[in-house]
C-alpha cells in the first residue's frame, strides 16, 4: 500500500477546495481523513441543534437617542427645557435656563433623565429630555437688530 504524505496534504488543503460548507458551519462538515486505513475526505455529520449564526441585533432606538445626547450635550453646557410636573401650574409649563448638572441614564428600564442647575438659585430641577434645547451663546455681548444695523 502506498504511504500517504500527510504534511503536504494539510498544508495545501488543495484536495478540500471546492467542496460546500467548507470551512463553516453547515449540516455537514468535511473533515480531512488522518488514518491510513481510510486516506481522503470523510463527511461527518453535525448533531441537530440551534445552527443559526448570530445576527447583528442593531442599534436600539434608545441606545441612539443615549447617543445622541452624549454627543449634543455635555455637563457645564447651557440648556432649557420644561421643568418636570410644571404644566399642573400653567398650560405651558415653566421654562428653566441653567447649565446642564447630569444625564442619568437607566439601561433597565429604558428611562433617561435630565438634570439642570438654576444659576439663579442654584436647586437642581428635573426637565423633559423632549424640550431640552442648548444654548449657543458668544463671547461678546450680542447686538440688538438696530444695532446690527447701524454696525
């Protein structure tokens, strides 16, 4: 019987090209022989089970919306918004200027909240994320229309 070199079979792998579900996972997988006894390629099947290959999930709409708001929103920039629990008092609720204190994020329950400090009297108020708008404002002190104009 004629010897079969096995270190120049494994090294190439030229004799397992072009067979299906080489390399991956499939029904079945073609394994290369090592006995002497039975040289060549044997098909060993898998056993049944979950075989599917893991997906990308994708992003969540909240884990943009977390994304988001760490890119716009960074702690010491000015914002606004709508004081929580403030449209029992009016319609409208109660506009709060301050600079943004802390974001507090709750990947449980999908929950994000919002805190800003009050310059003025320095309480830290809870807002709606929905009404939270930054402020950009100038080093300089900024013109009025008329003295746009007259510039």
């Amino acid at each position: 019987m004629k010897k079969l070199n096995e270190q120049n079979m494994f090294q190439n792998q030229a004799n397992t090209r072009g067979l299906p579900f080489y390399g991956g996972k499939g029904d079945f997988n073609f394994v290369m022989g090592r006995s002497q006894f039975t040289p060549g390629i044997s098909i060993k099947q898998l056993p049944l089970s979950d075989m599917s290959r893991p997906s990308d999930v994708g992003i969540s709409e909240f884990e943009t919306a977390v994304n988001i708001i760490k890119h716009f929103f960074k702690p010491g920039y000015r914002v606004r918004g709508i004081k929580i629990n403030s449209h029992l008092d009016s319609e409208n609720g109660r506009t709060i200027l301050g600079t943004l204190h802390k974001v507090d994020i709750n990947r449980r329950n999908h929950t994000i909240k919002v805190y800003i400090k009050d310059p003025e009297t320095l309480e830290t108020h809870e807002i709606y994320i929905d009404t939270m708008e930054r402020i950009y404002e100038s080093k300089y002190l900024a013109f009025t229309f008329s003295e746009f104009l007259k510039s």
